[in-house]
C-alpha cells in the first residue's frame, strides 16, 4: 500500500467524522491558521452543521441561563441557551487555551455523545490541548506542513448514504482483537484509543464497503499519532511514524518509577543541610524593585478576576453566571432613584425598581498561582558529583512547592542546547521522575537554556501564573547560542539573554553550583537581578558551619 | 445522560467497584478517592451508580430529596406545610409533599463551579422579576442522600474541596449570605476521581476520604478485548445491551438491599478489633479515622457477603482501600503505597 499523504489522512478523517460525529468525540487538529485549514472546515461545516465555542466560554454560553439585562428590560424571565444544551458540533478555534475547567466539562459532555468538537489547535510544542480533551476525541490530525496545492476538494457525495448504511456494519471479533493488542503494542495505555479505533472503521466501513481499507485508516488516524512505541515489525499495517513525541506526556513512561532509593536518600540529607530553609518561601518578601524597573507587561502576579481572594470595590456591570452581583451596591445605586421611577411608571408591580444600568458586580483581586521553573546545568564542568547535590538541592525545593501547590517546571541544559523536560505541572511525582533520569555530561549551553527559561516563563506568565525561576549552574558557559563552542560568545549570549529575562520582572533565585566560587556566576546573577546563592561544598565541616550560621 | 453503561459490564475494577458499592451500603464510610490512569472507566463507574443503585423514597420534586418524615427539617417542604403545623412542628405532611421512588442520586460536580452552585444562593431571577428573597439550592442540596462525583478532584480548587469534605462531613450544609440563613441536610458520599500525573491531592485531604482505590488498565488482552467489545455493544444498540445485563445488575442491586438491612446487625468480635487497631499501629496512621473506617467498611463488606458477623476476609478485603492513602507520606516517596501497606497487611495477619 502506497503511503498516503496527510491531507488524504485529512480527507477520510473528515468523512468518518461526519458519518458518526457523535461516537467520535472529535478531531483534534494541530495547524496553523490558512487556506489549508481552511479548507478543511469549509469541507465540515458543508457536511455537518456546526457552531463556534470560544475557549474562554463560561457557563451561561455553555449551559444557558437567566439573560439578566433582558429579564430587567421585559420584566419576564429571559432564559438564553448553551452550546452543551443544544449539543451537535463546535468547532474551538486556539484549542490550546482550553483551560482544565472547561475541558472537564467538555469531557463530560463527549462522554454522553451530545455534543463533539473539532478543536483547532495552533499550540507550540509545549502547550496544546488538555490531556482529557486528547484523550476523548477519536481522531488526531496534523496538517502543519501541508501546501495548499496538495489539497483538492474533499469528496463528501456519499455521505448520507453510508449514515444509513452504519448500523448494518458488522466488525469481526478477531478485528477487535487486532486493534487492541495493536494498542497494547504501541504502548497505547488508554482504552479509549482502541474503542475509537474501531468507531471510525466502522464508520468507514459504511462509507468504502472494504473493511480492510477501513480498518487500515481507521489504524492511521486513530492508534498511529498516539503511538508511544513502535509495534513490532511484522506487521503490515505498521503506519508511518507521525510525530509521537507529543503524546508522552500524558500516558506516562512508568516504567523506570523503580530506581535504587539509597543515593538519593543520600544526596538529599546531604543537600538539606546546605540550603537556607524556606528560600522558596523567603521569595514571597524578595524586593521586587530589586529586579529591573522597566514596567514589562506582568499578567501573572495578580488577576482581578470577581471570584476568589481579596474583595475590590464593586463597580457597574452586566450581570451573568461568571460574575456575582453584588446586591447591596446595586440596591445603593437604585435608592435615590425609587421616587421618580414610580413617578414615571405608577403601574408597575414590583416594589424596588431596578433597572439595568444600576447592577453592581463583585470583584475581587486573586494572587493567581505559582508556577517554579527550574533551569538545570547538566553539563561536564558541574561535575557529576555537584549534578547529584543540585538534584537534591532541587529535591528540597519540590518539597516546599509541593506544600503550597504550586505549579514546577524542570529545564535542563547540556552538551549541544537545552531541553524543556516537564512544561508547568503540579505533580511532584513526575518531576522527581523527570529529575532523577537526567543525564550529564558535555557542554554548557548557559545561553540555550537561558533562552528555553525565558520561554517557559513567558508562556506561563500568559497563562495567568506568578512564575519564579530558580537556575542552578557554575555560570561557566562554553557553548554560544548557534552551537559553536568558545567561551567569549558563549558568555556574551549568555548575559544578552539574561537581559531579557531581567526585563520579565519575574523574581529569579541563582544558586550557584561552582566548586570554587567564581565571578562567573556572580556577573550572571547581577545581569539577572537575581539572588545569588552559594552552594557551599558538602563537607561535614562546611555543612556544620552553614548550620550553625542558619541557628544564630 | 439518557443511558448509562450497565454497572455489571464494567470488567475488571473490582477494587473500585466494590469500593463504590459499599458506600452505597453504609455511606458513613466516608468518600472514595478514585485515581488512575485516563480511560479506565473511572467515570463509566460512577455514572453507572445511579442506574444500579436502589431507589430512595422522597417528596416529589423536594430540591432536598428530604425523607418527608421531617419536613419542618427541609426549607422546600416546611414552606408548603400549612402556617400552623409548621409552627407547632407536627409533622403531618399535606398532599403537596407526596413521597415518591426516585433514583438516587448521583451529582457531577464539573470543575470550575462557582460556590454560588455548589452551595446555592440566592436566586436572582426571582429576587429582580419578583422581588422575593428566595434561597436557590445548589448541587449539595440535589446531592443529598446520593453521590456527589467530583472528576479531575485534584483540579478542583482548594477552598471548594474544603468546603465539601467539610460538608460531606456534617452532613449538613449551612448557608448564610446575602442575608439569607438557611441549613439543610447535605448527606452524600464524595467521589473524587483523578489523574496522579496532573498534580495530587493535597495530604492533608487524603485521609478524609473513607477509601482511596488506584485503577490502572488491565494489562492482560483479552481483559482489553472484552472491555472494547461490549462498550462497542453498547454503543451499537445501548437499549439491547442494557437489557442483557440488567439480571445481573438486579442481582446486585437485591444484594446491595440486603446489605443495607442487615448492616446493622452484623456483630464485631473482639479480636477483629484488635486486628484493625493493630493494622493501624503498624501503618502509623494518625488518629483514629483509620480504625473507625476499616472497621465500618469490613462491616459492610460482611453485610454485603451475607455474613452476620465480621470475619478476617472482610478485613483482608477491604483493608487496602482502607489504608492506602493514610500512610504517613513523603511526598517525594516513589515506592507505591499499595505495596507498603500490603506488605503491612501481611506481616500484621501473618
């Protein structure tokens, strides 16, 4: 069988979704806004009606509720309906913004089949569309480096008919079995994978009248992106790799959960003594003048959002599910107002008369979440021993965000540039995980992985969290931005990035890892703003010496 | 939803499913803690409850799902008593407060829900078009006597888990604001569901669950197979599949009845006492929630099996879901806790 191209894998995902929208759950696709995808929605919405969710909806856009502005103005209840209620399609433009909250109550709605989505996700690599929504939605598309030329019109004739057709499709038992023990294989652990395997084979089945053709999309469309581990080779229906990299964050790699505990318990007792206590918390108070004066654009710190936290003063609004009204003010506003409204309207039965424009909503000012983000030098000249006392330097750290639930990020950098192991998450478990596999050895790329934190800090500035960035590194850096070894551009790229960072305002914590303290480290610290920490050597003698020092 | 997946075909999970059914035995047992990997049928199982589940005699349309025994108790029904019962108290109840069979009921609680819904507030519909002061119950109230299912609970925002394991707790809900003072009943069963690699539950939580169950996928094939298979039945023909398996379902639900009659009988000999507190002292657990659950637990277990009198296999059976989430944790501890605490187990019965 000749390999077929994306937009092939496009077109059939298409027609099994618009057999059987609801079985399906969805697609999820991954592309940039463009004609290409453009084309691709002209296609669905001319086989199924759809609708537009934003992925900022609240509860009154999805289940309807009391239009309070309307109800004011009529004086007879004014209800509104919500996509959920309505159910069919929607289409969600930057799936990627689809915050937890809504994802839970997308996934419940997928999982009752009454409602599906499409969800157009132009995430970079490290955001994308919730895990629950991932999981739910049959098909996984990506049609980002597809040209338009490549794309013809997609035949969607037929479709009516093998609707009808559906329920007559009958799938051999020993198919089912394929396709699980394909899942199993391809280290697929959910199983809702195989379940919607089987749906879009079915639905194509209807559609082609082969089930072996079926079957063979229905593989590529379904299992493949979410392949974890090549199957073995024998079989032929083997698909061809596509991206699965992905995936792995969610399903989990337990596999290596089970290392040898005594060293860590070791390194961690040895890095406990070392570190000042709470120095995550002690960032709570860090002088944020301290850091650049430049205002930068800070979304993270604190949201005035009408929901949680401190109380602001309440202020004129439209009344909906997401805001609270707050009833005191409302009624203050329209006190002074009561006698020339009865003058004006004699007949009307209520005894307060409110109107519209007095509607006061609650406000209040939410210190959103924060997010740690480790940077990790990873590289030969943090000689391994020191690598082991920054993971369980690290360690200590995890400990304390774990207490106040905050949000860890872990970046590690060596050899040719940096990695972003585990973008912002709050589990701890996986964290540790991540840390404990993280190899070293090779260059400093210091400037890489300045630029991967200033990324990851960006990002989660955006998102709404108070991010802190805590970079562990002798501050020697012999690897320049383009990959080319030296030291002079290596360190000039260094501090160029670091400037900004410092503009991101963001506090910023440098422990320095160097055997012997080095200006270094320091140069970078001042270029960041940031608080410099010496990790002193772990000797018994030092380590009495910085407990001591901490007693007194 | 309109049909949900028979409790009976859920393969495998016996762990869980067991868990859920004997709460539904002796709800003092306290809340289950799900969590686990994603498509697992976590919440298969839990919307599958309601359909299992024997029904409860309530008052028709009472938001409360309040007995009727005790109307001047419930906000819905003491308003439709007649002016002077309701003072004096009697609880003769009028033909508007006609007690029907109704489902019991099994709540979602989607992530995100402002407090307004999950405790009620006031209804501002009718306070702006009537210009009455009117208390509109919320999920707690239409949980009561029934579940509340929380998935993704360790998104869920902090202070609302306070607030439910605190209600779930008392058993009571008590609302006062925006001048409005109202207490009602809120018995429900708290089902947390999650996923570990989205981030925990805080610790101090966990032990305010009753039973904690970890649900993986099945690792053998044909397990696998069997779950594709009839979920593929189900969503062919869900009318024909229910019925299938609706004997078993029966089957269960007339053992979960007699379950529940008898759980008060069954008798606890001393030295199953001594096994529970034991088991405790060798887990380390805090407090004394540790025992009071295990030992209510393996007396619904006893219940459910027909027994009269709690044995050692009731205790063998549940003492894991038990005690799993009340070892005393290092949150940077990778070694399973169900290892641990079966290890205990072992060594405590050995």
């Amino acid at each position: 069988m000749i390999t077929p191209t994306p937009w092939e894998h496009a077109a059939q995902a298409l027609i099994a979704f618009a057999i059987d929208p609801g079985a399906l759950g969805g697609i999820w696709l991954r592309a940039r806004s463009g004609p290409v995808r453009d084309r691709f929605l002209v296609a669905l919405t001319e086989a199924l009606p759809t609708q537009k969710l934003s992925p900022l909806a609240d509860d009154e856009q999805l289940y309807g509720g009391l239009d309070v502005t309307a109800t004011l103005a009529t004086l007879k209840p004014v209800f509104t309906t919500g996509l959920i209620t309505r159910g069919g399609v929607c289409v969600t433009p930057m799936a990627e913004r689809i915050p937890a909250e809504l994802a839970g109550r997308l996934g419940a709605a997928l999982d009752s089949h009454s409602l599906s989505l499409v969800a157009l996700d132009e995430g970079t690599e490290d955001e994308g569309l919730p895990a629950a929504l991932q999981d739910r939605l049959a098909i996984h598309l990506d049609l980002d480096a597809l040209s338009f030329r490549d794309c013809p019109q997609i035949d969607l004739s037929d479709i009516k008919a093998a609707r009808a057709r559906l329920s007559t499709v009958e799938i051999p038992p020993e198919t089912i079995r394929h396709i699980t023990l394909l899942a199993v294989q391809m280290g697929i652990t959910s199983l809702r994978a195989p379940v919607h395997t089987l749906r879009v084979a079915r639905a194509l089945t209807a559609m082609h009248g082969d089930d072996e053709t079926a079957l063979h999309w229905a593989i590529r469309l379904c299992l493949a992106p979410r392949m974890l581990t090549p199957p073995p080779m024998e079989d032929d229906e083997q698909p061809e790799d596509s991206s699965p990299d992905q995936q792995q964050d969610n399903d989990g790699d337990d596999t290596n959960k089970q290392q040898s505990q005594t060293d860590e318990d070791l390194m961690l007792e040895a890095a406990k003594a070392i570190l000042p206590k709470d120095l995550l918390a002690s960032l709570a108070t860090f002088d944020m003048n301290n850091a650049a004066s430049t205002s930068g654009s800070k979304s993270g710190a604190k949201r005035s959002g009408n929901r949680r936290g401190r109380r602001l003063p309440s202020r004129k609004g439209r009344a909906s599910s997401s805001n609270r009204i707050d009833l005191l003010a409302t009624l203050r506003t329209a006190a002074p107002w009561q006698a020339p409204r009865r003058k004006a309207r004699p007949k009307d039965p209520r005894r307060i008369l409110i109107e519209p424009s007095d509607i006061h909503i609650k406000r209040t000012q939410d210190v959103s979440d924060r997010a740690i983000i480790f940077a990790v030098d990873a590289s030969g000249s943090t000689a391994l021993a020191r690598l082991a006392e920054a993971k369980g330097a690290i360690e200590i750290l995890l400990a304390e965000a774990y207490s106040r639930r905050d949000h860890v990020a872990l970046i590690s950098f060596r050899g040719e540039g940096a990695e972003l192991l585990l973008p912002p998450t709050r589990s701890i478990v996986q964290t540790k995980r991540r840390l404990a596999a993280l190899p070293g050895g090779g260059g400093t790329p210091l400037a890489a992985g300045l630029k991967t934190a200033y990324e990851v800090l960006d990002q989660a500035a955006r998102k709404g969290m108070a991010p802190t960035l805590v970079i562990l590194t002798d501050g020697v850096a012999n690897i320049a931005l383009d990959g080319e070894a030296g030291r002079g551009k290596a360190g000039e790229d260094a501090l160029e990035i670091a400037k900004a960072l410092r503009i991101q305002n963001a506090p910023i914590i440098l422990i320095d890892t160097a055997r012997r303290q080095q200006p270094l480290a320091k140069d970078l610290s001042n270029a960041l703003a940031a608080r410099y920490v010496p990790m002193p050597r772990a000797d018994a003698r030092r380590m009495a010496g910085a407990v001591s020092e901490a007693l007194t | 939803m309109k049909h949900a997946f028979p409790f009976s075909a859920i393969v495998g999970q016996d762990e869980m499913k067991r868990a859920l059914i004997l709460t539904a035995i002796d709800p003092s047992i306290g809340g289950v803690l799900v969590f686990g990997d994603r498509g697992t049928g976590k919440s298969t199982a839990v919307r599958a409850l309601a359909a299992l589940l024997p029904t409860i005699s309530a008052v028709e349309n009472c938001p409360y799902n309040c007995t009727g025994k005790a109307p001047e108790s419930c906000p819905h029904c003491m308003a439709k008593l007649p002016k002077s019962q309701a003072k004096s108290g009697k609880s003769k109840v009028k033909p508007a407060n006609r007690v029907v069979k109704v489902p019991t009921p099994v709540i979602d609680l989607p992530l995100g829900a402002t407090e307004d819904r999950v405790v009620g507030a006031l209804d501002v519909e009718r306070a702006l078009t009537e210009g009455k002061k009117v208390f509109e119950p919320g999920l707690l109230a239409r949980a009561n006597r029934g579940y509340l299912y929380i998935d993704e609970a360790n998104l869920l925002e902090d202070h609302l888990v306070d607030l439910l394991l605190d209600v779930a707790q008392s058993g009571e809900n008590l609302v006062e604001r925006e001048g409005l003072s109202i207490r009602h009943d809120a018995k429900f069963v708290l089902v947390g569901s999650g996923n570990p690699e989205e981030g925990e539950l805080r610790p101090q939580l966990l032990d305010r669950f009753g039973l904690s169950v970890d649900v993986a996928s099945p690792t053998d094939l044909d397990e696998r197979v069997e779950v594709i298979k009839r979920r593929d039945a189900f969503d062919r023909d869900s009318a024909a599949f229910i019925a299938e398996w609706k004997a078993q379902d029966d089957a269960l639900r007339k053992k979960i009845i007699a379950g529940q009659k008898n759980v008060s009988k069954v008798t606890t000999p001393e030295d199953i006492l001594r096994d529970c507190a034991q088991l405790c002292i060798a887990l380390g657990s805090d407090g004394l929630r540790g025992e009071l659950t295990l030992l209510r637990t393996a007396r619904a277990h006893a219940a459910f099996e027909g027994r009269s009198e709690i044995t050692r296999e009731d205790i063998l059976a549940i003492a894991t879901s038990a005690l799993r989430h009340r070892l005393r944790r290092d949150p940077l501890d990778d070694a399973g806790s169900t290892a641990r605490v079966e290890r205990i187990i072992a060594d405590v019965f050995a």
